[in-house]
C-alpha cells in the first residue's frame, strides 16, 4: 500500500495561522480534525469555502486537512481561505512525477486562471496590509507642546 503524498502550506491573517496539508482523496475537508460542516459559524464556513466552490467537481478527487490557531474566528476562516488557496495553486504547479497528479496539466492550467481571477490578494496575500512602523519615525510618545498660558 502506498501513502499518498502530502504537501505543506501556510497562510496567516491578523494573528491566526493555518497550516494546510493536501492529498489526493474523496473530497473530505477538515479544521482541526472536524469536518467543515460542523463549523458553527456560517459566514466563516462560506469563507473557508469560497476557494474549493471555484474548483468545481475538481473538489471531490482532493482531501484537504487544515491546523489552525491564534486569533478570532473570522481571521481563522480568512487563514484558512489563503492557505486553501495556496496550497491549491502550488499543487496544480508542474510536478516531476505528473502520473500522480489527479488532474491533468490542462485542467491544472485552468484552476490557477480561474483562481486568480477570483481574488488576487488570496494568491499573493492582502496587499492592504497595514504598513510597518518605519526607523525614526514619530513614536507613540508624548511630543512636548507650546503652552500658550
């Protein structure tokens, strides 16, 4: 018996972070060992699936496994959206062994279109982030002022 080959990624978002293992399967999803649908939250459910409603039928020849942890629901599902997304384009990237894939180049080709016509901020990530406090900037304290007194 052969153990299908499992691959890695990683995605963050505010303070949560999702690790994201893909396999060739039936089209199972798992958060941390629960199957998606007993995820309470129904906006975060629709979150975590927008990604695989693209893929189609494509969906069901793939098992996909996610650990998350670390901040709110919502950053968690938006984490786990990323990762999805991640972890589906780089698995549809060429491979050395192709007669292990599930889906041919063709369709592969095709998945990576329809995914970044999407949202482009899931491939790359969020481009809106928040940017970096810079060196020598103005700080958070108290800057003296005139007293007019």
């Amino acid at each position: 018996m052969t153990i299908p080959k499992t691959e890695i990624y990683f995605a963050t978002r505010k303070t949560a972070s999702a690790h994201v293992y893909i396999t060739k399967g039936q089209g199972r999803v798992r958060i941390n060992n629960v199957p998606v649908e007993m995820i309470p939250q129904e906006t975060a459910r629709e979150v975590i699936l927008a990604p695989l409603e693209i893929t189609g039928d494509l969906r069901d020849k793939i098992d996909i496994s996610v650990r998350v942890r670390g901040g709110g629901y919502m950053g968690q599902a938006s984490a786990i959206a990323t990762g999805i997304t991640r972890a589906l384009i780089g698995w549809t990237k060429s491979k050395k062994e192709p007669k292990e894939h599930p889906f041919p180049k063709s369709t592969r080709d095709d998945l990576r279109k329809r995914i970044s016509d999407f949202d482009k901020y899931l491939v790359s990530g969020d481009a809106r982030q928040k940017e970096p406090k810079k060196f020598g900037g103005p700080g958070a304290r108290r800057r003296k002022q005139k007293s007019y007194r």
